[in-house]
C-alpha cells in the first residue's frame, strides 16, 4: 500500500511537506503542491481519511436522529436533510428511534467519543434537558425543545392552526374533529411547557374554534410509528360523531380519512372537508388531492445544516440568547395548499 514516504520520495520533498498537502494545514508554496499532488496521481496514493479526520478532530459525520423513517413526513426531511448535509461535505448516519434497541442513547454515546460531529435530533426523548446540555458537542433540534443553549427550530405551527382556522370558518365549518399524538404531549415538561411546539399548531385551532363558537374534538392516534392506529381514529370518528364536518390530522390521518368517507358514502368536500397538515408526497395519493397545510422541506433542511454548521464552530445566533424555555429559537413559515377535500379553492 502505497504511504506518504512513498509519495515524498517521489516528489522529493519531506514527508511533513505531503503531511501539510494531504491536511489542507500550513504554508505549501505552489510549485511544492504541484509536486506532491503530481506524485500522488502517479502513484494513486489515497489519503488515509481516518487519520486526516483525526488530525483535524473532525469526522465529517453527522447523526440524524427521526422516531422512524416509516412516516412520510420523517422519510422526506431525513432525504434532504442528508442531501443538504452531503452538499456541505458531510456523511449522514441515520437512526430511527422506534426501530433501534438503544434509540438515541448509542448515538450520544458516539458523540460523545467523538465519532461523529454532531447530532441532529427531530424525535421524543425522554431525556431530562441537562441531559443535552451536558454532552458539551454540537446538537441541533428539529420541532423540538431540549433545553437552554441547545439551537432548536421548525415550523410556524401557531400559523399553520391559523390558516386551518381561516379556512374551515370561512367555510362556516360546525364540527372539526382534530386527530394526533398522545394529548399528554402537550404539557411533558413541569408546568405547562412542553418538548413538542407541533401541539401550538393544535392549540391555536382549538382556540381559534372556542372564539368563534365552533364545536370541536380531539382524538389520539397514538405514536407517530403507529400508522394503523390513524385508520382506527377516522374509523371511530365516523362511529362517534354524526355531526361533523371537518376532520383535521397529518397527511396519513387525512388520506385515511378520505377513504373511511369514500367507503360510508360521505360526499368530500360537500359533507366532510378534510385538511392535512405535512404538505409530503401522500397530500397526491389518497384518491382526492389532499388541501394541506405545507411544511417547507427545503428550507427547514438548509436551516438546520446551517445551525449544525454554527454549533460546529461555536456560534451562538441572536435568536437562541431570547428564546425561552419550551420555545424555538427559528421558525420556518408554512404555506396553505387547496386541493379538492376542502371547499374554499
């Protein structure tokens, strides 16, 4: 195998010389890296990366950790979280919680041992917020919050329950059943904060429908990996509730939704209207294009590889210094989508 000794003895010059070319590192006159970088192509010398990434601390990995790559909307930030990641020069390892033994605890571990950069962490834990903050290495949350000094951001969620609320007043809704998570979400920290901003999306509709006096209800469908569990909840809403007329969820509760109407003769949108939250792929395939509330996929990857970028070298942004406890330093705007579930187009 071919070694830096051999390359300085083909190009003449010392092994630290090769060293400073290989590493990026230090002052190489030009017609020196010339020479160096001749003799390795002639040679087809590759650099040991292992060892450059430990001369430099760096390993030019960065962990990507979503509750599970099953759920449309996971499966599409985790593709361009890793496509923006690639696109700075990093490896993405990816890891998804519901389908390892050891969620994110082997991950940290990793980082803490220095094996990868930094962590980007867009699912649940259970880890207490001094937890994060003792890793002392770069960590980056997405729609969640992990405690102080830990760069967090994601959707306008608060926006997003407002456009529903626009829409299904407008639309002189009666009854909207909202479908999600676990409702103890939304107050998982002492007092009444909490690790999921995605419930602000839930409260300002709830709010918005209690001013407006508009009957509304909310349904658990339990965890984000449970994508039966969505087809249960449409099933129950049917059974439970014969006077509603709106049904709001992400957008496998809303394609479910869709088909569970399609199969009892409901007419959608003239007797159900149905709105998705998520804005992925399946908005298209459930029969009828689903009007959705649209997450910018684009930006919140550009975002959170930027934030990354910043943890790595030590800044801390304008936005993290006034957060407060339970919020997100940035958020991404969302957008409404009408398509032909609702009946505003």
């Amino acid at each position: 195998m071919v070694g830096m000794r051999d390359v300085a003895k083909k190009a003449g010059v010392s092994v630290s010389t090769v060293s400073l070319v290989v590493n990026g590192t230090g002052y190489v006159s030009e017609d020196m890296r010339k020479r160096v970088e001749k003799a390795m192509k002639a040679l087809d010398y590759i650099p040991n990366e292992l060892a450059r990434n430990l001369y430099h601390d760096r390993t030019n990995i960065i962990g990507v950790i979503v509750p599970t790559i099953r759920h449309p909307f996971f499966a599409t930030l985790a593709a361009l979280l890793q496509q923006e990641l690639a696109n700075k020069g990093f490896r993405t390892m990816l890891c998804s919680t519901t389908d390892s033994l050891n969620g994110e605890a082997e991950y940290v571990d990793m980082l803490r041992r220095h094996m990868m950069d930094g962590i980007i962490m867009a699912a649940h834990t259970a880890h207490a917020p001094d937890y994060w903050s003792s890793i002392g290495r770069p960590v980056v949350a997405f729609d969640r919050y992990l405690g102080a000094g830990i760069p967090s951001l994601g959707s306008d969620h608060e926006q997003g329950g407002n456009l529903v609320a626009d829409l299904l007043i407008r639309s002189g809704t009666r009854h909207v059943v909202m479908v999600s998570g676990p409702r103890s979400q939304f107050h998982d920290l002492e007092g009444e904060g909490t690790t999921f901003p995605t419930i602000r999306y839930y409260a300002a509709l709830e709010e918005r429908m209690e001013r407006e006096g508009v009957k509304y209800d909310y349904i658990e469908a339990g965890e984000v990996n449970d994508m039966r569990g969505y087809a249960h909840a449409m099933h129950d809403i049917f059974d439970r509730f014969d006077d509603v007329d709106a049904v709001v969820s992400s957008d496998i509760g809303a394609a479910y939704c869709v088909q569970e109407a399609h199969r009892r003769g409901v007419s959608v949108p003239d007797e159900l209207q149905v709105v998705a939250y998520d804005g992925t792929y399946l908005a298209d395939t459930a029969g009828k294009r689903l009007t959705a509330i649209c997450q910018d996929f684009n930006a919140i990857a550009e975002l959170t590889v930027r934030r990354m970028v910043e943890a790595m070298e030590g800044k801390q942004t304008a936005s993290m210094q006034m957060s407060h406890t339970g919020e997100l330093d940035d958020l991404v705007p969302v957008r409404l989508m009408l398509g032909e579930t609702t009946k505003q187009q």
